[in-house]
C-alpha cells in the first residue's frame, strides 16, 4: 500500500525463545507449624498432593517439594543442611507466633525468601500496624486455601524472574497495588489461576507439545506492591510491558495512609500512558462514580461476584480470552477470534469503524501481548493511530506482521498437524507420534539450518526454503500395515506387481482425510510422495533410491486427487516389500521388518507449463568432490545441475558438473565439440494431465521424458542456456531463435543473474559444518524471468568417507602388477578380501543394443554373490546404472551390490564422463566402493588388463559376461586424495 510509511512495510521481526525464561524456580519449601496446623496442611489439606495436582493440571512443570517443622530449632537444622528456597511460618504457639519464628529465620538466613501466613482476627491486624513486616517478603492471611499457597509461590517466582524475562523476551506484568493482607490474600488465588489458565489457552497457538510447554512461561508476571512509591518504582521500571494495573484506593503514601492514594497514582500512570488499562477496587461505593469519571474500570469489593467481575475486565481490557470486535456505538460483538491465524483470516472482513475503536485503543497489540505473542505486540505497539491514522493501512500492517511471524515460528520447528493452523503460511509438521524417517529428519534439520544462519536470505529476490512439507509419520505405517494384516504377502516372494495391487487395495484411515485436503488447500501446486524410511539416509548406511518417489498433480477435483494421493502412500509403502528392496537388505545386514516408513507429502517445485510441471533447475552437491579438476580442490564441492526434475540427475542422466566456488570453469563448456556431446538434451517433468490410479512399480509412470527443444517453447530456459550458431560455429550466452540450445547455466553461473554459486557454497559448508561431515544435498530452483527466485533444500544426507590410512604411493605401483589402474577414481581406503572379477565382454564386436542384456546377466550373477556372502570387482564398458542404455549398462544398485570396485571403461567411440551426484554415487561412497575410470586411449588414461582375464578359465559365463576367480585375494588401493586406484595381481 503506497500510503503505508517504509518502516512499517518493510521491518524484520526479532524471534523470541521462551527456552530462556522463567528458568528460577521454587524447588523446595520449608513450611514452619504447629502440630495442629501442620496435621491440618497434611491430612485435611493435603498440600503437597493438592499443589502437585495444581500443577499438572495447569501444565506447569516443576511443582515443589515441601518440608514440615514444627520448631525455629528444627527449621535452622533443616535450613543448615537442605537448599531451601522458600520459609512458610504458619501461626505458632502462644508463647512463639509466627512472627517472632519468621524473624529468627530471616535474621540467621536474610537471603531465603520469608513469608508469613497468619490466621485473619482483629489482634493480629493491630500486631501488624506496630510491627516492621519490611523484612518479610510478604504477610498472608490464612484461611485454609491451598491454592493460596500456590500464588505465593508463583508471585515469588515472577518477583525473581522479571528483570530478566522482561528484558529477554518483552514478558508483561499486572501491577496489582493492594495493601489489604486480607483482600490480596484472597484475589491472588483468583488472579493467578485466571492467568495460568489462560497461559494453557494461548499455548495452543505453539507448532508442537513442547513449544506448548515453554510457551506457557510467556505468561504475564503479577507484581504486588502495598504502598504508592512501591507501586510508582514498579510501574516506572516496567511501564513498556504494563499489561494493566489493578489499584485500590486507600494506602500508604509518604508515610501515611492516603484515602486518596489510588486515584492519584491512577491519574500519574495515565498521564504517563493513555492505553494502559486501570481497574479500580474499592469498598466505598462513593468512589465508584469517581472513577468512572475518571475512565477508570471499577470493581466492588464488597460484591459477591468480585472474581467474575475482576475476570470480565480482564477479558475485555487486558487481552485475555478471545478478542472480541465491538460495534464502538453499541458495544455489540461483530466478530470474536481465539487463534492467531483466526485474527489474519478476518482481519479485512472487521467494519471500518470498529477497526478504527480497536486500533485507536491499542487493543490487538494488548491482545498479542497476553498472549505471549511479544515480536507482533511490541512491533504493533510503535504504529500508534497518532502515527497512521488510516484503518486499511493498520489492517495491512497487522496483516503482514502476522504473516511473519508465522513464518518466523514455522521455520525450523517440526509442528504437530493442526488443520485449524495449516495454510499457505505453514510450512513444515507432522501427523502422527512415530519417526520422521531419514529423510524427514534430514528436511527438519535443513530446516533448522536455513534458521541458524539467516545469511542466507540475504540476498534480494533470493528466498532460501524448504518446501512446504507434512510427514506421515511410521506409527502410521504400523497401523495401515496391521489394519489391512499386509504382513504376510509382503515378507513373502510374491512378485513386486502382486504386492502392489494388494497394498493399493488396502484402506487407509479415513481419518486422515480432512488433514490431506487442508494440506491441499495450503499448497496449490503438486505434491511429491516420498520415502523417509527409517533406515534411508542414516548416517552409516544410506537406502539412498531404493524405496519409490511417486508424484500426483494438481486436481480442480478434490476426491480425484485424494484418491490418487491415497494410492501413492500406499504404493510408497508397498515398495519397501520390493524384490530389490529385500536384496538391499540381504547386502547391508538389515532384517526386513525392522524397516519402518514414513511418508513425506511435499509441495512439488516447479511451474506448470501447460500439462507439464518442472523447475528450472534441479541441482545436487556433494560438499566433497572425488573429481577435482583444474583449480578444483576436493573440499571445494562438486553440484550437479539439470533441467527440469531431480529425477533426471538421480537416473544418471547427462548433467552439468559444476564447482561452486569455480562457477565460470565449467569442463563441458570448454569446447564447442564436448558443450554439443556431453550437455543435457533431455528432461523431466510431471505430466500434469494424468490422472488415474493404476500406478505402477515404477514411479515414473507419469513423468515425461522430454527433449529441451520443448523448455524452450514453455519458455522456461530464460537465463540457463545458451545458443549453437551452426553459421559460424560458436556458441553464443542466451536464447536466440535458430540454433540448438546447450543447458550451460551460464546466467546463473557466469553472469550473476541469480545467486546459485553463492547459495550453493553456503547450503555445503553450513550443512556439513551442522552434520559435522561431508554431505550430498539435492535442491530444486525456480527463477523467473524477473530475476528472483526460490532455492529449495530437498534433501540432506552425510557422505560417509572412509578414513584408511594409505602408507604406499598408489600412483608409483607399477603397470606389470596391476590388473586394473585408475587415475581418475572414486573411493579411498585398501581391501584385501576380494578374488573373483566380473567382466563384459567387450571387443570389436561389441553393441550398446546389449546393454539391457547385459544388466540381467550381472542381476543374476550378483544374486549369488549376495546368497555367498561375498564380493567381486565389476568391469564394463561405458556408464554404468545410465537410464539411458546407449551411454552405459542400465543396472540398479541392487543388481551390482555385492561389488567391491566397479570399473567403466572408455572405449573408442564410446567414450562417456564419469557420472556423478547421483543416488547410485551415494551408495558408493557410502559402502566404500571403490569406482574406477579408464581410458586406456590416453596415455595416462589408466590400465586394464584384458588379455589376461580373456586367457583365465570362467567360473561361469554368458555370450555377453564372464565371471573369473583368482586363487589368491586380490589387493585394492584407493587414494581418495589424489584420486588414484589400483587392483593388484596376487
């Protein structure tokens, strides 16, 4: 809004953490009685039992233990030998009343806190005008309520704590100014259960149960002053976070009682603050129209309903309860809100005039206050009506305060689901009591990275994210599995299809329906169903692409995409039961049915073009880069970046490899011959038109496989390829109209367009430096054309790197003893228990057209590997595990699991860049296997010993594959460092 001063459109919010508040406590409570008085608290008032239930009902943690003594003798004992941090002295013997008890406590300990609790009658009351109480923190009166005895502790719990919670997190306090022992012995109890109720109600707006709790110690504090200097040194100190004060009228003032103490000291703070509410109580009924004058609240306290009417005040002026909207002529209610989302829904709908009666009277931000909700209050607080004096500005202005905040509380917090909360403006929760899984901790903790270090949203039109996400956590996968009795034809052999229909035939509770179309409602966009199993992503052995990624798009039906997201979750689950998933499990030790499986529903990144949806860029890093080349150091990282979705990378589809911190030395860029041959041609993207629920093991069923011919037309490549002139044989930055476009990122890269290099080097070193290791991170980028953007963290799991010390030089090992040698390998660390090699054959007559052939024959011959326990190394020509099988052989990890060292060799013609950043890379390095390139047509290109293997009789072997064994181990070495590798003859 153009008339909305900058200051208040453009502001940051400060986050509070209620972690560090209210951190003094009352533990232990000595209580100083009478026999008689002391049976009375324990068997008639069960004090530690009442109080202990007081607490827990108040959701209040920490509730005392207490300690009875009958004695001054036996309370210095107990005081000598115990941590007390508060006396009791209750009414004494004839000869030794509680004050004289008290006194002799406080003389020998004067730093405990000392109260006395006396009974009412009107000799104490003159005992008291002539004694000096000033070194008792407080005198009550003691009628046999216990829940007295809990406002004590609360009111000297808020006395320790104030200074320090005011300053710390903007906490508010009720001045209650009251010199009656009598009348405040009473109003406490009321006041303070009143407070800790509420502080249960506003508790709710907290994302989790244990931001629930510590939200309760945003509270507000009640100070209890019994004189008017008392009550002005208070309000002086604290007067920013005076939620109200609450005043009688006649107490000491200079010295003497004042009949006129309350009005002046109400008048004094009025001048100081116009807002602030002032409730008046009085005995005398005469006052009543004074203050009224006065535009003082009043409340008698001869009457029988004082508690309710003091509660009524405090709903309607201190911001408790629910804020009710007021017509300001007729004080009608128009509207009420409970919830802070509730006051954003509604905050356009309110009339003008009523907004104008609130706004004017700073009642919202008093309503934010009260509710421990300070960054929004103490904000709103500077925008007074004198400031703006325009109700649509005020109403955008709360408006987007309220956004941010949500915002600010969302990132880094794992919420428990609440549809009552869940909207745009959401972000990251959980449905259910189980685990995450790995790779909804690995988002939760990214999450908590992006919140740790701001720094990266500092650059303009730069947002850093995760995208808006729900987990279905395992206690849900329990009971689908249980419900539907799944168990049996999942641990059995049946093939994967069978096992598929029977888990989509299943029901998932309908409970969860409402929560599904709330998460609708809030994304707008497709939604990704991920794996996060419990064993995926963990620290030592990373299921990375084992288990099925489904994606759903966009329905205007509602029902149609619930069916289709049903049906994903169900196949998500069914594939831990998968033959490759069982193999996996075999290969890591793992037993099946510990497996668990979270659920991870995710807003899908990208656009939609027309019937398809992608991002532009798509990108994984390893903060650890095994191919340093040029400038490249290994601990300068190494990223992966395509079109369109990650899936492509993960498949082992043609990437561009990009160091983060040498964006502008890009090897496939560097030649016009290699930029034509080894750049993207194709892409991924979400068919968006498909709708059904026949689904499939394979969970690309619905995405296209495009050519980048086809980004262009969507217009989706503005700033991440460049041009072919074939006229004059040079490629040009930017899109032209005749030419082939090469995906060279170069705007985002080279010219600065957007801040992915910069963003890139702080997702690696902020998320190794938080998991303390190397890390692969995937993201998801969309830029427009404006030149803003989102980067997206998807994933975060650690690259486990092996630690074996290399005493001999890999690379002086000489060629006559070396089956294989590798000059540009993946890997580190030796092995020693390795003699059989597995081989394709692979000579003049060899076809790529094999290659799908040739998978199945390794399936096989890994099988057994696995069923023996042992491994072998693995040599082949071109990439292996590329979903393409014109550039490699097109296995998955299972069917190659129980290789040691894998070898890809370059032939001519067939020569193919290492891939790398992919899940199968992951599994790698992961399980220490070592991956060697070797191009025997360069001179240092490496070494294979071929003839040697073709003269060694076979194990077993095929038209297309051998297997050989050796009779001694053969010796592997890997220099991770240098990137070299060897397998030595025996």
């Amino acid at each position: 809004m153009s008339n909305i001063p900058k200051e208040w459109t453009k502001f940051i919010l400060k986050d509070v953490t209620f972690l560090n508040i209210m951190t003094r406590h009352i533990y232990n409570v000595l209580i100083v009685a009478n026999p008689y008085d002391a049976f009375m608290l324990e068997d008639d008032g069960r004090v530690e039992e009442k109080i202990y239930d007081e607490y827990m009902a108040l959701g209040l943690r920490y509730p005392p233990t207490f300690i009875q003594v009958s004695t001054t003798e036996e309370a210095e004992q107990v005081l000598t030998t115990t941590a007390i941090d508060l006396v009791i002295c209750m009414p004494g013997n004839a000869d030794n009343d509680a004050f004289t008890v008290a006194r002799a406590i406080k003389t020998k300990f004067p730093e405990i806190h000392c109260i006395v609790l006396t009974p009412f009658s009107h000799g104490i009351t003159r005992r008291m005008e002539n004694e000096d109480l000033s070194i008792f923190d407080y005198v009550f009166c003691w009628l046999g309520n216990t829940n007295l005895i809990l406002s004590i502790i609360k009111l000297i719990e808020d006395k320790m704590n104030i200074a320090h919670d005011v300053k710390e997190a903007g906490v508010q306090m009720i001045l209650l100014v009251e010199d009656s022992v009598r009348f405040y012995s009473s109003i406490l109890p009321n006041l303070y259960n009143y407070i800790l109720q509420q502080s249960r109600n506003f508790a709710t707006e907290a994302l989790n149960p244990h931001a629930a709790t510590l939200r309760q110690r945003g509270r507000p504090k009640v100070v209890l002053a019994r004189t008017y200097e008392e009550a002005m040194r208070i309000y002086n100190r604290y007067k920013d976070n005076c939620l109200g004060v609450i005043s009688d009228v006649r107490f000491p003032k200079g010295g003497k009682r004042d009949a006129e103490a309350g009005f002046k000291l109400l008048k004094d703070i009025r001048k100081n603050d116009e807002y602030v509410p002032l409730i008046m109580e009085s005995s005398e009924t005469a006052n009543k129209d004074r203050a009224e004058k006065e535009h003082f609240h009043y409340v008698d306290k001869n009457s029988k309903m004082l508690s309710l009417e003091l509660r009524h005040l405090l709903e309607e002026h201190m911001g408790f309860g629910d804020f009710i909207f007021r017509d300001p002529k007729t004080h009608q209610e128009i509207a009420r809100v409970s919830t802070l989302k509730q006051l954003q829904d509604n905050i356009f709908k309110i009339p003008s005039d009523s907004m104008l009666y609130h706004v004017s009277r700073n009642h919202i931000s008093r309503w934010l206050c009260a509710r421990a909700i300070f960054p929004v209050s103490k904000f709103l607080k500077q925008v007074t009506w004198h400031k703006l004096q325009d109700v649509d500005a005020h109403r955008q202005i709360i408006f987007d305060a309220i956004v941010q905040y949500r915002h600010m509380k969302n990132i880094g917090v794992v919420a428990v689901f609440d549809r009552g909360k869940f909207d745009r403006y959401a972000h990251f929760a959980r449905i259910g009591d189980g685990s995450l899984g790995g790779k909804g901790r690995g988002l939760a903790f990214l999450d908590n990275v992006i919140k740790m270090y701001p720094e990266m949203n500092q650059f303009p039109g730069a947002t850093v994210r995760i995208p808006k996400t729900v987990v279905l956590c395992t206690d849900i996968f329990d009971q689908f599995m249980e419900q539907n009795n799944l168990y049996p034809i999942a641990l059995s052999n049946a093939p994967d299809e069978l096992i598929l229909s029977r888990f989509l035939e299943a029901q998932l509770p309908d409970s969860y329906i409402k929560d599904f179309l709330t998460f609708f409602d809030a994304t707008n966009t497709p939604i990704a169903i991920r794996s996060s199993s419990l064993l995926e992503d963990s620290h030592y052995q990373p299921f990375a692409g084992i288990y099925s990624t489904y994606m759903i798009p966009r329905l205007n039906d509602r029902q149609e995409m619930l069916r289709m997201l049903a049906a994903a979750i169900k196949s998500v689950y069914a594939s831990v039961f998968y033959r490759d998933s069982k193999a996996y499990m075999a290969a890591t030790s793992n037993v099946i049915d510990q497996e668990k499986m979270a659920v991870i529903l995710q807003e899908v990144v990208g656009k939609d073009y027309g019937g398809r949806y992608y991002p532009n860029i798509s990108g994984v890093l390893r903060s650890i880069n095994y191919y340093p080349i040029g400038e490249e150091k290994a601990e300068d990282g190494i990223a992966s970046l395509a079109l369109g979705l990650g899936k492509y990378i993960v498949d082992g589809g043609q990437t561009l490899r990009v160091s983060p911190y040498h964006p502008d030395q890009v090897l496939q860029m560097s030649d016009m011959e290699i930029a034509l041959r080894d750049t993207q041609t194709r892409f991924y993207a979400l068919d968006t038109g498909y709708a059904g629920l026949d689904f499939k093991v394979d969970d690309g069923f619905n995405i296209l496989n495009l050519r980048v011919k086809e980004a262009y037309k969507d217009g989706a490549l503005n700033y991440i390829a460049s041009t072919y002139d074939p006229d004059d044989q040079i490629i040009r930055e930017g899109l032209y109209d005749n030419g082939r476009r090469i995906i060279s990122f170069d705007g985002v890269l080279r010219q600065g367009v957007f801040p992915l290099p910069q963003l890139m080097q702080m997702a690696m070193k902020y998320g190794s430096h938080a998991m303390r290791r190397p890390v692969e991170i995937e993201f998801a980028c969309n830029l427009n054309v404006d030149r803003t953007g989102d980067f997206c963290l998807l994933q975060i799991r650690p690259i486990v790197d092996t630690k074996q010390e290399l005493v001999e030089d890999v690379a002086s090992i000489p060629a006559e003893e070396c089956l294989l040698k590798s000059t540009n390998s993946l890997g580190h660390g030796i092995s020693e228990e390795v003699s059989d090699v597995v081989y394709v054959r692979w000579d003049d007559h060899y076809s790529a057209a094999n290659n799908p052939q040739i998978a199945l024959d390794i399936d096989q011959i890994n099988r057994r590997f696995l069923a023996e326990g042992r491994q072998y190394v693995l040599i082949g020509p071109g990439r292996w595990g590329s979903s393409d099988p014109w550039l490699g052989i097109p296995v998955k990890w299972p069917a190659i699991s129980a290789a040691r060292v894998i070898a890809e060799i370059a032939l001519p013609g067939y020569r193919v860049d290492p891939s790398q950043g992919t899940h199968f890379f992951q599994n790698l390095t992961s399980f220490g296997v070592g991956y060697f390139t070797i191009d025997t047509n360069r001179d240092d290109g490496g070494i294979v010993q071929k003839q040697l293997l073709d003269t060694m009789p076979a194990v077993e072997e095929t038209s297309l594959v051998r297997h050989i064994h050796f009779p001694r181990p053969l010796r592997i070495m890997m220099d991770g460092r240098k990137q070299v590798g060897v397998v030595i003859i025996p």
